[in-house]
C-alpha cells in the first residue's frame, strides 16, 4: 500500500468541477491522486472539512523589488503565501538595476532560492536603446514574459521605449512566442495634463484621473495593438482601468491578432467618487481608478474578456503616500493579502460561483498566459500540490496583521466574504490562517515553459 507524504481533505475545486467531500494526496511536492470517500493512508493528514480547497493562487504581477531591491523578495512572498498566492510573477524594475539581462536574471533566481516562500516566475524587459535580439536570451533562460512602457516613471529603471525599438522587440518577440506587455499611458498626454493640474492648484486624489485621462490610456494601447497585429507578436495590456479598453483588445483578438488585457483587483473594488475623500492617495496607482468604472468593469469580466485578475502589488511603505499633492505620492498600493478574499467578496456580491471563478482568473488562467500550465494553476494529477484553503463567512480586514512589513492597505476595515485559513506550497504548509509557517528559500523560480 502507497504511504503519500500527506493528505488534504476538503471540497476540491478542480478541473472538471467541485468534488465535495474530495481528498488530494501528495508526493514529491506533486499531486499524486484525487477522488472522493475514503482517502489513502499518508504520513500527515489536513482535513479541512467543508472549506473550498482551491489551487494556489498565481497572482500575475508584482512588484518585490521597486523599493527595497531584491531584499523584497522576502516579505513580498511572505505576504503571497499569507494570501493563498502560491507562485507570484514579478516584475522587472527592481532597484536599482530593472532585469534586462543574463546577469540581473541570475542575481534574482539566487535571491529567489535564498529569501522566497512561495515560487516566482520572472518578467524582464529591455533599457532604453538595448538590442531587440537581447530578447531570445532572456527567453531561453525562462522569463515568462517581457514588459516595457510607454511612459517613463524613471530613465533607468523604468524607461519609456520609443515606438521605433517597440517594433523592433515585438519583431523579435515573435519568433520566440513570448507575450509582451505594455504599461499603457501616453507620456506627451501625462505629462501636459499633469503640468495644468499642478497650474490650477489641483493637488487632491480628485484631480489624478483627470491628469491621467483615458485618452492617454487608449492612445497608447492602440499603437501597440496595431504593432502586435502586423508583427503578429502576443501583445498584452498589463493593466486597464477602462471598460472600452477591454472591448479595444477583444476586438483586435477577434480579429486574428494576438492580444490581451489584464485587470488589477482595486480597478474592481474602489471608486474614487464613493472611496477618494477617506482614502485619498492610497487609493493612487497608475492608470488611475476611474470614476464610475467599477460595474462595468465586472461586466467585462462576465463577457470573458479579460485575460486573468492580478494584485499589481506595490511595496511601497505609507510614508510614500503621505505627502501635500497627489502628484508627489507614490503610485501603487499592497494587494497580496487581499487579492483573493477581495475578488471572491466581488464574486459573492455579484451571485457567481465564486470558487470556481476564483480559481479561473487567479490560478488556471494566469498559469496558462505565463506558460507554467499544468505544472501550476489547476488541482489535477502531476501538478505541484500548490494550495489555498479558503473558509466562507464574514472577515473584517486588518493590515495591521499584514505579514508585508507594510501594513497599510487601502482594503483596512472592509468586510470580506472569505479568508485564506492555509496555504500549501508543494504540498508543505506555508501559512496555517494566523503565522506564516513556511521558511526563506522554500520557494523556487519556475521558467516558462518552452512548449507553452
């Protein structure tokens, strides 16, 4: 008789549907079986009742080292594994040096496999200048995607590439078959209209929407659609705040191109109209929270067109946000602890099935677009045994317990419908629903997958 590593117990969220009273057995960090009554024998046993036992999370777009560097791959992923986010998919504009080479990739891994609790996959991107066959490299070695942008927050780190070296990558980017994307914000547009709103005075969270209006959104996702449907390269908007944006690129995908666009939790959960006032530069990212949005937004999702929901998480500390205009507070906010239970409260909200929709858009689809499809994203035979255990009820939220060293979120004090009470990470605990219980370095760096 098999004696497995360990046994979950739960109603199991997989593929071909909800296994109520379902059980999972692991081995080697991989799922090993699955089924339903009575569960073999195992050196440990999780038995979680009638809990939802989804697939960990794979949250589509961080940001670990904008601030401290690769120092914050530490509490970044110690933060994941305490939001049921089992693999994160970071981005590139670390501090001090962005990731666009062989050797910026392997400080990263070696930081990775020393200081993270949960796996990472890795953008790279390209400086300003940098040959377009630099891309093959990084594709060789396992990025999951490129990301560049059309506006510049810094010279260095994250640098607005020109339209000219744009084609030039998406030119190369399509003989590798990797996806691309694009911070979506025309700089000239920005740039002006933030210039007027700093004349007038206009210094409050009100005025940040209109400095960043949709037309610099659509403008500059529009060029880079029709680049990606002549160069015939995977094309991606990393983040709309705009309900047409969506139909934009679904468009342009039903025309044959290969296009997509990803939507970040907080453009489904705030409104600045409702929020701004009490929240006021905490609710800042870029692109900024549109007024009146929000539904709309949900019924994007609902029409499929939206590629997966990520946390875009920002580990910037409060002291970034507290300063005198708006156009001087940091843009992004921490999301790895409230991806989850904030989408899924979304869902209930909204009378959908809220387990299988969460396990849809924040494990399957992402793990597919970033080629770690079947190896994560999905509770089925040979995947890792990557999982987040979540209990239904009503959870007031604290960022005070927030296990980022950040510990403020613009999410403090609202009532969820859900919280993660476990999280596994090939198949070892990593989070009990109190204490993060996991350790630095049990997490690994997983690379695309070559035929994904």
């Amino acid at each position: 008789m098999t004696l497995y590593d360990r046994v979950v117990r739960g109603n199991l969220i997989a593929p071909a549907g909800r296994l109520e009273g379902g059980w999972l057995a692991v081995a080697g960090g991989r799922i090993a079986a699955i089924g339903i009554g009575e569960a073999p024998s195992a050196a440990a046993v999780s038995d979680f009742g009638e809990r939802f036992v989804l697939p960990g999370a794979v949250d589509g777009q961080t940001h670990a080292g904008s601030y401290r560097g690769l120092a914050g791959i530490e509490a970044t992923t110690r933060s994941a594994v305490a939001g049921g986010v089992t693999t994160i998919v970071d981005m590139p504009y670390d501090n001090p040096d962005p990731l666009t080479g062989l050797a910026q990739l392997e400080a990263k891994v070696r930081a990775i496999e020393s200081t993270s609790y949960c796996d990472v996959a890795l953008y790279g991107t390209l400086a300003k200048g940098q040959p377009a066959s630099d891309v093959a490299l990084l594709a060789k070695a396992g990025i999951a995607a490129l990301k560049i942008s059309s506006f510049e927050s810094h010279p260095t780190r994250f640098p607005r590439i020109p339209m000219s070296q744009t084609l030039d990558i998406l030119e190369a980017v399509a003989e590798v078959d990797l996806p691309v994307g694009l911070h979506n914000e025309d700089q000239e547009i920005v740039l002006a209209r933030i210039g007027l709103a700093k004349r007038l005075g206009q210094n409050g969270i009100a005025y940040h929407s209109p400095s960043r209006p949709p037309a610099a959104e659509l403008a500059a996702t529009a060029a880079f659609l029709e680049l990606g449907a002549v160069t015939g390269a995977h094309v991606h908007i990393v983040h709309f705040s705009l309900p047409r944006g969506f139909a934009l690129v679904d468009r342009y995908a039903r025309e044959g191109a290969r296009a997509t666009a990803e939507l970040c939790v907080h453009y489904l959960a705030f409104d600045p109209d409702v929020d701004g006032e009490r929240l006021g530069a905490k609710l800042k990212v870029n692109p900024p929270i549109r007024p009146g949005a929000r539904e709309q937004l949900w019924r994007e999702l609902a029409a499929g067109r939206v590629a997966f929901v990520s946390s875009d998480h920002s580990s910037w500390p409060i002291d970034n946000k507290l300063t005198a205009s708006i156009f001087d507070a940091g843009a992004g906010v921490p999301g790895l602890e409230t991806l989850v239970p904030a989408f899924y409260t979304g869902l209930v909200a909204r009378g959908e099935r809220a387990p299988e929709q969460a396990a849809a858009y924040l494990a399957e689809r992402p793990a597919k677009f970033f080629g770690l499809w079947p190896q994560k994203g999905a509770l089925a035979v040979g995947a890792d045994a990557d999982l987040m255990v979540l209990e239904e009820g009503a959870f007031v939220y604290d960022s005070k317990r927030a296990h980022d060293d950040l510990n403020w979120s613009p999410f403090d004090g609202q009532t969820f419908a859900v919280q993660v009470i476990a999280t596994f990470v090939r198949g070892v605990p990593a989070f009990d629903g109190s204490q993060v219980v996991g350790s630095p370095g049990q997490g690994r760096f997983v690379p695309r997958r070559p035929a994904a």
